[in-house]
C-alpha cells in the first residue's frame, strides 16, 4: 500500500485545476529473466511529474529507482529485462507503445538521463566534444560549429573551464567528478522537457555537488525543466525536491509533497530513513538509529506488507491473510495436497459409480501374452535401468527371470498408437 502524504500545491503552481502531468508512471512492472528465477525489480510503481516540477525518488539500494527510470527511457537490459505490465505516459503519450524510431526522437530531445555510473556510461574512444555534440547535431539540425560553439558553452555551465581544449580529449583525461560533469552537460544539451538525474552527483566533493544541485534548479526554474532526482541522499531531497516517492522492495511506500512528507512521515519505513540522517542538532554522542535487517530477495518477495520483517511498528493485522494469493513455492505443497484429495475423491467415485480402468480392463478381450528377449541396445538412464518395468497379471517366475522381457500385446488398443507400432513391428522382427 502507498502512503500519500497529505499534498500542498507548489508555491508557484496556477491555482484551480491541478496540471496535467508531463510524465505519468501507471502501474509499471519490471521482470528480469534470470539463470536463478524471474526478479520482479518493479511492481507497480506509479507516480506523476508535473512540468518544472523536481521530484525525488529515495529508498534503499536495489529496490527498484534506476529500474524504473531506465524503463521510461526504454534502455533496459535486454533480453533479460521485460516491461511486464503498465504505462509510461509523457505528454500523453504511452511510450511503451512507440517504435525504436519514435523512441529514439524523444531519447536525448524531450527527456534525457544522467546516468548513475559516469564512469563507463562515457564512450571511451571518442572525445568529449563529439559526445556533447552529437545530440546537438541530430535533434537540434544545427551545424558542427554551433554545435561546438553550443558544448563550449554546456561545459562552462556545468564549471568545466578552458572548455575549446577540452572538447578534443578523451576520457580517460579527465577525473571521475568532471566526467558526471560532462554526463550533466550532455543531458542538459538539448533543453528537455524532462531531465532523469540518476544520483549524478555521487561522484562529486561536497563543495562542487552544492554547485551542480543549485545549476540543475537554476535551470529547472528557467527553463522549465522537470527533474526526478533519485538519490540516497536525503538532505538533497530536503532542500531541492517538490515532491517525493519513498520506494521499498519494488514498490513506492510513501509519496507527497517534500514539506509533508518531512514534517509527518507517515509509513514507519520513511520515519526509518529520516531517522537515519545525522542532524546537527542532536547530541553529539546520541547513536544514529538504523533499521535492522535486509530488504527481501525480489526472486521470491514476501506476500503482504514487504516491510513486515523489519517494522518496529508492526501489529497482528499486519500478516498476510492465511488464504490470501500465496507465492508460487508456498502454493506448491497446498496444490499436491488438493490434488491427492481430488485423486481419492475420484477413487472412492470410481469404485460407487464407474469402473476403473483397470475394472475396465478386466472387461476386455484376454490379451496374448508373448515372451520375447529384451533389446540390448539403447541408452541405458543413469540409474542402470533400461527402461520402465511394468506389472502383468499372470506371469509365472520363470517368466520374470534375469535377461527376459515380456512383451504385452494389446492390438486393439496399441493399433491406434504409431509409437506402439514401431516398437511392435521391432519386438516381432527379433
Ligand atoms: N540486468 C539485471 N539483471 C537482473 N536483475 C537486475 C538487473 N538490473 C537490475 N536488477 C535488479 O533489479 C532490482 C532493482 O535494481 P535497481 O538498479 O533499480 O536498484 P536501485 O534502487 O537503483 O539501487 P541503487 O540505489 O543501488 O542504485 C535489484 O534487485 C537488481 O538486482
Ligand atoms: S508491518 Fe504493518 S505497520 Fe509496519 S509497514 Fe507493514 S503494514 Fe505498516
Ligand atoms: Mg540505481
């Protein structure tokens, strides 16, 4: 269940009707197709952003933010990765409906990503300059020395000096920071509609983070930008975001406005984290508090509440109902139970009402029963046996001796079966 904390508009909002968003997540799930099972990484995430607007998305590592964000941008990886149910509007439209092409024209013009890993989401062998330019030369129709008139400018603004030189080098010449710096850029390059900030400051010291956070709202405020900022950080969250979703194990606890959400946290996962920030002013010695415990495993994820395990709040009502829908390996030994009482059930029919087969069986022509040697070819099962033994009626001991087979000739019945035959026809040429 999500937790809404109660919403105020923005400052800045037109009042009377509420915006209609730029981007509305309905229901996302993610599968991934792995050699250990099927990871439900997303499941049922929905949340909108509104245009301008910088919404947060927080929660522990592995439960779902980068998953999320890479669906909207239809980057995830394939074939492992399956958009499994939902819908990604953005200006109303369903992108999980376009083409590769369709897609590619939004990709880079209309929302861009700031991935999480700077450090390999660069191209190696080309240069700087030729990255930030080239979704200014496809979306943006300007020519190469607008664009590199434009990617001077873009490295300037994210505090990249001596940007003509820089343009032409790799890389692998420049320091983890500058290059989430050049992540930055090239995400703001074509002035999107939408900008996915996937923790782009992680790589950055305290001091040049503030300046990159202060110049993503700048430019949000300016321009028009709407952000999602997904982030740990909370206190970035505190100071920048509108609005926040707080995700765990998948799926999104809590959502609201960041001044609600931070003076009344409402699910105790939220009250958890908030928590878990170091506030000056607390005394210096008091202990931080934690939340104990591990998120659970997205292979098999607990029925009801996913928190359950871990909640200092948590009552009776709070376990999942006994019969409610029970995860596939739970829902395994209650099958074999049902089906062993529908076995005897037909049973005890079989013997009041209609034959069983073997009854009918009885009723049949008697069957000729014909000693014949057993094949010594084919392959032998990895227990040592050749094949399956099967139980005839009236079979004397010398019969069952060592290196005999019996075969059972049924031609009414095997007539109809083309395998049966085969095997017949070989039994009757030995
Ligand atoms: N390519 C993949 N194959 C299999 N599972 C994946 C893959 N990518 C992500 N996952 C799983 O999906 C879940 C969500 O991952 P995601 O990257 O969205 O986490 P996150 O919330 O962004 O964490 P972090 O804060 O550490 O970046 C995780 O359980 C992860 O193991
Ligand atoms: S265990 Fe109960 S109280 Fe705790 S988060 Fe889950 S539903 Fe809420
Ligand atoms: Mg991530």
């Amino acid at each position: 269940m999500t937790v809404t904390s109660t919403d105020r508009p923005r400052a800045d909002a037109p009042s009377g009707a509420a915006p209609s968003p730029l981007l509305e997540i309905d229901d996302l799930r993610v599968h991934f197709v792995t050699s250990r099972g099927v990871v439900q990484a997303v499941d049922g995430v929905s949340y909108k952003v509104n245009p301008g607007e910088i919404v947060a998305v927080v929660g522990e590592s592995g439960c779902g933010k980068s998953v999320t964000a890479l669906s909207v941008m239809r980057l995830l990886a394939k074939p492992a990765g399956q958009i499994v149910g939902g819908r990604v509007l953005f200006q109303g439209r369903d992108l999980l409906t376009l083409d590769d092409e369709q897609m590619r024209e939004i990709r880079g013009r209309d929302i861009a990503m700031i991935f999480q890993e700077p450090m390999t989401s660069l191209n190696p062998v080309l240069t700087i300059g030729l990255q930030i330019m080239e979704p200014l030369l496809i979306h943006m129709g300007m020519t190469e020395a607008q664009a590199r008139a434009r990617a001077v400018e873009l490295l300037g603004l994210v505090g990249i000096t001596d940007g003509e030189r820089r343009l032409d080098q790799y890389p692998h010449q420049f320091s983890g920071g500058m290059r989430q710096r050049v992540m930055i850029a090239i995400g703001l390059a074509c002035n999107p509609k939408l900008l996915i900030a996937d923790e782009p400051t992680t790589a950055l010291d305290v001091t040049i983070q503030a300046q990159i956070l202060e110049l993503m709202r700048e430019l949000s405020q300016r321009l028009g930008i709407a952000m999602i900022f997904i982030t740990h950080n909370l206190g970035v969250v505190a100071r920048y975001a509108d609005r926040i979703n707080v995700m765990y194990a998948a799926r999104i606890v809590e959502q609201g406005t960041a001044a609600a959400v931070f003076a009344k946290p409402l699910h105790p996962y939220t009250v958890g984290l908030l928590r878990s920030v170091p506030r000056l002013d607390r005394p210096r010695d008091a202990r931080l508090a934690t939340i104990e415990g591990l998120p659970p495993n997205l292979l098999d994820p607990p029925t009801g509440c996913r928190f359950a395990a871990r909640c200092a709040a948590k009552m009776p009502i709070c376990d999942p109902p006994p019969f409610g829908v029970p995860s596939r390996r739970r829902a395994r030994p209650r099958r074999r139970r049902a089906a062993r009482a529908r076995h005897r059930a037909g049973r005890r029919r079989g013997r009041r009402q209609e034959p069983s087969r073997a009854a009918a069986a009885r009723g049949r022509p008697p069957q000729e029963i014909l000693p014949h040697r057993a094949q010594r070819s084919g392959p032998r099962s990895p227990h040592g046996a050749r094949g399956q033994r099967r139980h005839v009626r009236g079979l004397s001991r010398r019969d069952r001796r060592a290196g005999r087979r019996v075969g059972l000739r049924q031609d009414h019945d095997r007539a109809q079966h083309p395998q049966a035959r085969r095997s017949d026809r070989r039994r009757d040429q030995v």
